[in-house]
C-alpha cells in the first residue's frame, strides 16, 4: 500500500519544481538575451552567458583594434585560449591568438596559428588578412592576389581595405599579370578595382592599360568598367586621354554613330559613357530613344513629353570634343502643343574653365520637322573639351511655370564650317 505524502510534502515538491522550472526558464532568457547583444555589446552578452564565444570573440576582436598594450594582450590571450578548450575547431579563435601573438613580437608563432585557422576555414579574415600582408612582403604575388581573390569573394565589403594593396601589387609586372589573369576570369571586384583605379590620380594609367589588355581577351571591359575610368581622366583634367579611350571602347556598331556629337539620331544605345548621352532622372518629363533603326525615319528621335508641371536644370547631355574653330549645330525637330514659359534650349559649354559658348533656343507651339540651326564658335582659348545640355531656364520649381507638350528631335549634329 503506497504511503500517502502529507500535504507539506506535496508542498515541496510544487516549489522543488517551480524552483527548477524557474531557473531554467531564466537560464534560456539569458541565453538568448546573451545571443541577442553579442554584436553590440559584448561585454554584457558575456556576464548574462560566460560560454557565448560568439560574443568572446567579438570583446577580443573590439578591444584588438583599441589596444596595442602588452598587459592587456595577455589577459585577451588567456581569454582566447580558455575558449579554445571548448571550441576546438573554432578557427577565429587561433586567428586571434595569432593575432596576439603578432602583436607580441612572436610572428614565427603568429603565422602557425593563422595557418592552422585557414585549415579550419580557408575565409577566416583575420588569417587571410595578415597571410596577404606576409605574401606582399615576401614577394609572393601571386598568392597575394588568389589570397585577395578569397577574401573579397568572401567579404566583398572589404575591398576599400585591399584596395591600397591591389595598387602597390599592379606597379610590379609579375603582380600586374596575376591581376590580369583574376580580371580575365571575372573576378567579382573586378568592377570595384577599376572604380577604385578611376578615383587615384596615381591609378589612371595603369587602370588604362588593363583595359586595353581585357579588350584583346574573351572578357571585354564593360561600360561601367569603362566609364569610370574615363570619369577618372575628366576629373583629372586629361581630357584628351578621356576621349581616347571613349573612342577606342567603340564597339563596331558604335562606330557608325560618331561624330562631334555621338549618336545624334538618338539610337537606343546607351552605354552610359560620359561621351555618349546621359539621360538625367528629372521630375516632370519623360525621355525616350527611338532611333532610325528602331522605328523608321518619321517617327526616329528622342521624345521629351511634358507632364504639366515645373521643370528645373538639364535633362540630357553628353560631353564633346570640339576643338577651336567655327561651327553650326543643327535640330530637326517637331513638337505638339508644346509651352515652354522659361525656354528650353541646349546649351554648349567649356567644361574647363567653365562657361557658356552658345545657347540654342527650342521654339514652342505645334510644328514638324522643322530644321533650326545655329552658328557658334571655339575661340583659341585653352577650352579643350565642352559640356553639350538640353536644359530650362528656370531657377526654381515654381507652379506657375509648367512645361506642356511633346517634343521629338528627329536628328541633333555639329558640323564644322568655313569662318
């Protein structure tokens, strides 16, 4: 016969079980609470769970990039080692005690342990990170760019760090081709490298030369490519190099739409090059090409239809290269029920130094194929390359000056005549 338990008995043992209960309950809160923190806090991840490595890992990595003293290293290595004994195939963990170990003056060491972390991940960034260093040092540039190659396939936010590197690595020709051959098999910071190239005055040239080197490969540079290496040339003022490469990144069917203005029929090939038309995104109008090509001869041409409302600065340019000397830049041209209260013209400036040369006006009302024109000049005067913009007058987005209508520009050219 089973004894009963007396009423204080059941009484403890409802408390034995919340008591557990509670602990455990309170134990996954601070779990997870822990797991919450990690990356913002640390520290106090840490206190609500002493075994988050997670969290260690992240304490160590944060007070790394704030300390170089060797007290402190200590403490940071018995940290890093007594985690270690639970998380044995952890391989941010041997990162950073190499790191430390680095920092201590022990690289033989350091290197092992980033070595070690590479077998247990072959992106681990800390161990990536310092094993490009040492392959940039020994001279080993091949391996420094498949190392990089790993890292930014990996961590491709990355790339403003190696950027400096990848520079110093293309002034050497044995580092110049194992860049070469990473582009040529489409690298996914390819598009950053010549970004980066673009924007260092130090990088121009030989951003330029690899592109000339891809052109003759089964990976051709592409226009972003190409557009920010020519942006670059602009901004540095070498204006001559600029146009050059806009003309040699023509692709055959390209070619066929050169002049002083390129692409005048408004064919819908828009590479995006600074050379070619840049559509600017502005309220209050919309913006088609529809070329010869595309639609016939009557119907060809970029259409601008108006939206009734205000519209402010330029919505189309491209830059060109006119140089001194007498010309005249013609527009055929019609319109329906077009209104223009602040005028609407395309202007041609210097881009260097900066000023107007020639405004060339838009008429309003309703009208087809009407051919204007209009003569202008560049003067001797250093202006070696001009900003060509179809743009408004108006200075400000005011109601009471709203743009009505279509307007289609069957065919926009310059041509030089006899002063």
């Amino acid at each position: 016969m089973t004894e009963q338990a007396s009423p204080l008995t059941r009484n403890l043992r409802r408390s034995g079980v919340w008591f557990v209960a509670s602990v455990l309950v309170l134990a996954v809160s601070s779990v997870g609470l822990s797991r919450l923190l990690e990356s913002e806090t640390p520290a106090v991840s840490l206190a609500l769970d002493p075994f988050n490595v997670d969290a260690l890992i992240g304490e160590i990595a944060g007070r790394l990039s704030e300390t170089g003293d060797g007290a402190d290293l200590d403490v940071l290595a018995t940290k890093a080692k007594g985690a270690l004994r639970f998380n044995v195939a952890d391989a941010r963990l041997y990162s950073l005690i190499g790191e430390i170990e680095y920092r201590q003056g022990e690289k033989d060491e350091a290197f092992e342990l980033f070595d070690q972390a590479r077998k247990l991940s072959k992106t681990e960034i800390h161990s990536l990170q310092r094993s490009i260093d040492r392959s940039i040092e020994v001279g080993d540039l091949s391996k420094a760019v498949a190392e990089i190659d790993t890292l930014l396939r990996r961590w491709p936010d990355r790339f403003p760090v190696i950027a400096a590197g990848l520079l110093a690595i293309l002034s050497n020709p044995d580092g110049y081709q194992a860049v070469l051959a990473a582009l040529r098999i489409e690298a996914p910071w390819r598009s950053s490298l010549f970004t980066a190239l673009g924007k260092d005055p130090r990088g121009l040239r030989v951003a330029n030369q690899l592109l000339l080197d891809l052109a003759g490969s089964s990976s051709q540079p592409t226009s972003k490519e190409l557009s920010a290496v020519i942006n670059g040339y602009i901004r540095q003022k070498e204006y001559e190099a600029a146009y050059r490469l806009f003309l040699f990144s023509l692709s055959d069917q390209e070619r066929t739409l050169a002049g002083y203005i390129f692409n005048g029929g408004f064919e819908q090939i828009l590479s995006g090059k600074p050379f070619d038309w840049q559509v600017r995104d502005r309220s209050g109008l919309e913006i088609t090409f529809a070329g010869a090509r595309d639609v016939g001869e009557g119907d060809s041409g970029a259409t601008v239809r108006f939206l009734n409302t205000p519209v402010k600065n330029a919505a189309l340019q491209q830059y060109v290269e006119l140089p001194p000397g007498s010309y005249r830049i013609s527009l055929i041209a019609s319109a329906r029920n077009l209104k223009l209260p602040k005028q609407l013209f395309w202007s041609i400036r210097c881009a260097d130094p900066a000023g107007e040369i020639a405004r060339f006006d838009i008429p309003e009302g309703t009208f087809n194929r009407r051919e204007l024109s209009l003569d202008f000049a560049i003067g001797p005067s250093a202006c070696p390359m001009q900003l060509l913009r179809l743009e408004t007058a108006a200075i400000a987005e005011s109601w009471r000056f709203r743009y009505v209508g279509t307007l289609v520009m069957h065919k926009l050219s310059i041509e030089r005549v006899s002063s």
